[in-house]
C-alpha cells in the first residue's frame, strides 16, 4: 500500500504545471505569468532572500526547469529581475515610512561610512525604535554615495535630507557615530540645523550625539592580546567579551546592557594601576585614559538607559560611580539626576502640551493645569513614583521591554515615552553581520558594475523583511559559500593600510 501511494504522488508530482487546468498564471487569472504580480513578487523575494544573482533566471538550468513547469514561460532576464526587485523595494519602504510616522517614540540613528573593493566611500544610516508592541527593531534607512573628496558639510546635508526624505527629520532621539570616520564636526553642525527647526530636538540635542563604542573596545582588546600570560590579560578579557557578546548579537540589545559591562572594564583597568608589574600599570594608565575619554562621553547615556531597568535605578548608578571614582562620583551623580529631571520634563510637557490642545473647556483646562503644577511641587510625578518604588531582584533576567509593557499604565505616558527613547539608544554603529549581511557577494558580482541604488534596494529589502542575520539555507554561491566580502567599514580599511604598512 505504501509502495502505490509514493508511486501515484511520484506521478502527480511528474504531471507539468502547464497541463494542469487553468495555470495560466499564479494567481489562476488571464495574464501571461511573466507579468502576473503574484509570480514576480516571488521571483523577488527569492533574490533578495537567499542573494541570489541578478541573472540567476537566466541560467540555462534554471531555464530548463522553468520551461519544464510551464512551456509559455520567458526567461526573466536581469533587467525584469532589477524591475522586481525595486518594485519590492518601493513598497516595503513605504510600509516602513508609514511606521516611522506612526510610532509613539522617536528616533535613535546610527551612521557609519562603508567602502566597497574599489574603495568607494557609502554613507550608511540604521534606525532604532521601539514599536507600538514594545519591541525593539533595528532597520536599515539609507546608503549613499559619497562625493570625494567631502567634508563635514557635505555630510551634514546628506544626513538631513535623508531624514527629511523619510519625514523623521523631526522625530530624531540620538545619532551613534564613530567620530573618527563620521566626525565631531558633523553632529555639531547637525545638532545646531535642528534646533532651528521648532520641536526637532528635545534638551537642544543634548542627546544627540552617542560615541560609537567600537573603537573604544577594540583599543582594549588590542593590548589585551599583548599580555601574553599574564593574570591582567584574563580579567579584562572577561569584561570584553561580555561586551563583545552584546555588539553581536543577532537582534540590539537594549541600551540599559551596557553600563554594568562597560564599568567592570573601567574597575579592572583601576585595580591594573596599582599593580606592581610596571609594564602592566603603564599599560593600565594608558588605556585608563582611553576608558576616561569615553566614559566622560557616555557615562551619562549608559546610565540613563540603566535607571531605566527596574532592578537597578538611580540607586545603583549612584554605587557604580563611586567605585569607580570616589572623587567625582559626587558630581557625576548630580549632574546624572539633573539630566534625568529635565529630560523628564521636556517629555512631560509635550504630552501635557498635546493633551491640553485637545481639551475644548477652558475651565477643565484651568484646572489641570493647576493639578500638574502640585504634582510636580510635592514630588509626586510618575519619576519619583517609578524611581522610589521596589527595585525588582538583581538575580531575576528578564526583558526589560516587557515590564514597560506591562507597567505602562502605571507610570503614564510620559515616563513611557522616555523609556522607549533611552532604552533603543545603540551603542554601536553596526550590529552582528550588520546590514551588510546583504554585502556578502560572490567574486563575479564584484567584477559587475552595480549602482548604488540597486545595491541599496537589495540590502534594504533584505533586512525589512527578513533582518539582519545571513541566512543559514543560502545557497552555494549566493551569501554562502565561495564568498568574499563586498562591503567593508571604512575602519577596516583603515586598520588594514596601518598594517600593511
């Protein structure tokens, strides 16, 4: 009986679609199934999921099978293929932009510069944000072309027209850039264009600004390496690998991850100070200074996004400063708690703001108004609530996300709206395969002439629908196998040459 079953689906699985009635097309309607949607869509997405090559149809085996399927089949040329894969392009993206739009949050970017084997140099932008459902999502927004040579202006323009270009230029939290290739200068300049524009940044974009910590870290693992058995090696390649960990995860983490890691790398160089091995404490002073400079830069973030943690707080900030400098924790402290009060209320004032412009009665107006200025003097707003209740246990994991989720109603709109900002700050520019994921190419696309536009078609599409990580089931020769690398960050490129040299 087995045996007749597998021998009549053998038979029916050798029956051609083109003799199966009414296949004139995918969707079962009238149109040749060339131009039938439904079929070019997934001959697409096809594509773009598993990188395939842009003349993949047009391989005589593939040709073969299509032709076996359906006799009135034409092959897709790559130019139908392009055409496809832009039409996916196009509406995905509208998709996206419509949830940009929409969110209850805003914006937290990532910039980095990228050059191709021919070193040409693309300007690279990511979005983080956390959704209606609280869930953080990373997509990938733009890549561009730059002009050389370019300075900071150039740069600034291309980052505002892109956010103009998808109406976020006004919904912007944070900006994550390695100031080396991406420059001071550029964020400056963008920080002071968008405080002309009313309502475009909160605090005057005192927050605007996040220092890529990717250089940072691998300063630290370089002389690590150096260390050859020593104990010093061991204890600070624990705090990198934990941070290492983070920056390649598959999805963000949330930003309230870092603190802790990043202050564990800061005590171990502290302890490293005093030891009595004078080639170890001169390393130690030297990379404590590096630590200092990063840490005076982003100490404030990082512990923003950890206050924000209900195990931890305010509290615990407090601790890890004075751990790591009884000096200045004091005014660390201070200066910490004053950007979390005024933060606050710019976050309060616009809810506050937005619910009173609905309000029709002048007196019910009148009278919230006065309720609000009470609850601000006898310290009674969702901040304090939140900051003076219980800390949930240190040994508990949980996802941080969800208890906002859950506790949103009872820390209102404001305090919620502050929480999903801060806790999507990325701490990096890139994430694990970044998303150049897509950028993987087999040695005969690098020889091909691709536009940027293409390339970015390819490369956004991929990741709104499928993410960031390559996918295990591609294919020999499409992003697995014999593959070389097509896209590189600008930072390679500059490790490399120092290298070589």
């Amino acid at each position: 009986m087995a045996g007749s079953s597998n021998s009549k689906r053998n038979q029916r699985a050798s029956v051609p679609l083109s003799s199966v009635p009414g296949n004139t097309s995918a969707g079962g309607g009238k149109l040749p199934l060339n131009e039938d949607p439904i079929f070019k869509e997934k001959m697409a997405l096809a594509v773009i999921r598993h990188g395939y090559p842009l003349t993949f149809f047009e391989d005589r085996r593939n040709q073969e099978m299509m032709a076996y399927l359906n006799p009135n089949l034409k092959p897709l040329s790559r130019k139908e293929t392009v055409a496809n894969c832009l039409d996916v392009f196009e509406k995905e993206r509208t998709k996206l932009k419509h949830a940009l739009g929409s969110i209850p949050g805003r914006l937290c970017l990532t910039c980095d510069s990228w050059v191709d084997p021919c070193t040409r140099e693309y300007l690279c932008l990511t979005v983080n944000y956390v959704d209606s459902n609280w869930k953080l999502q990373s997509k990938f927004l733009h890549l561009a072309r730059l002009p050389f040579p370019r300075d900071a202006s150039i740069l600034r323009s291309e980052v505002y027209n892109l956010l103009c270009k998808w109406g976020i230029e006004k919904k912007v939290f944070s900006i994550t850039s390695d100031s080396r290739r991406c420059g001071d200068t550029v964020q400056d300049m963008l920080r002071d264009f968008l405080n002309e524009q009313d309502g475009a940044l909160l605090c005057n974009g005192d927050y605007l600004h996040v220092r890529c910590g990717a250089h940072f870290m691998d300063q630290m693992a370089q002389a690590c390496f150096k260390l050859i058995d020593r104990p010093i090696r061991n204890k600070l390649l624990k705090p990198l690998n934990d941070m290492a960990n983070l920056f390649l995860r598959t999805e963000h983490p949330t930003a309230n991850s870092y603190f802790i890691n990043v202050l564990n790398i800061g005590l171990v160089l502290v302890d490293a100070l005093e030891d009595k091995d004078l080639e170890i404490s001169n390393l130690a002073r030297t990379l404590k200074s590096e630590f200092d400079v990063y840490w005076d830069a982003c100490n404030e973030v990082l512990a923003l996004a950890i206050i924000f943690d209900p195990r931890y707080k305010l509290s615990f900030v407090k601790f890890c400063y004075e751990k790591l400098d009884k000096e200045s924790a004091e005014n660390r402290y201070l200066c910490t708690r004053r950007r979390l009060d005024r933060l606050f209320k710019t976050y309060s004032d616009q809810v506050f703001a937005s619910q009173m412009n609905e309000m029709k009665d002048d007196t019910i107006r009148e009278f919230e108004i006065e309720c609000r200025e009470k609850e601000y003097d006898s310290c009674k707003s969702s901040l304090n609530v939140y900051l003076n209740e219980p800390s949930v246990s240190c040994q508990k994991k949980m996802d941080v996300l969800s208890w906002w989720k859950e506790n949103e109603p009872s820390f209102g709109q404001a305090l919620s709206l502050m929480a999903r900002d801060i806790l999507s700050i990325p701490i990096t520019s890139f994430s694990k395969d970044s998303v150049f994921g897509m950028g993987y190419r087999v040695e005969d696309r690098l020889t091909s002439n691709w536009s940027s536009d293409c390339a970015e078609a390819l490369i956004a599409t991929r990741n709104w629908l499928f993410g960031y990580p390559v996918d295990d089931e591609s294919p020999p020769g499409g992003l697995k196998g014999l593959e070389q690398r097509f896209w590189r960050t600008a930072c390679e490129e500059e490790s490399d040459s120092t290298f070589q040299k």
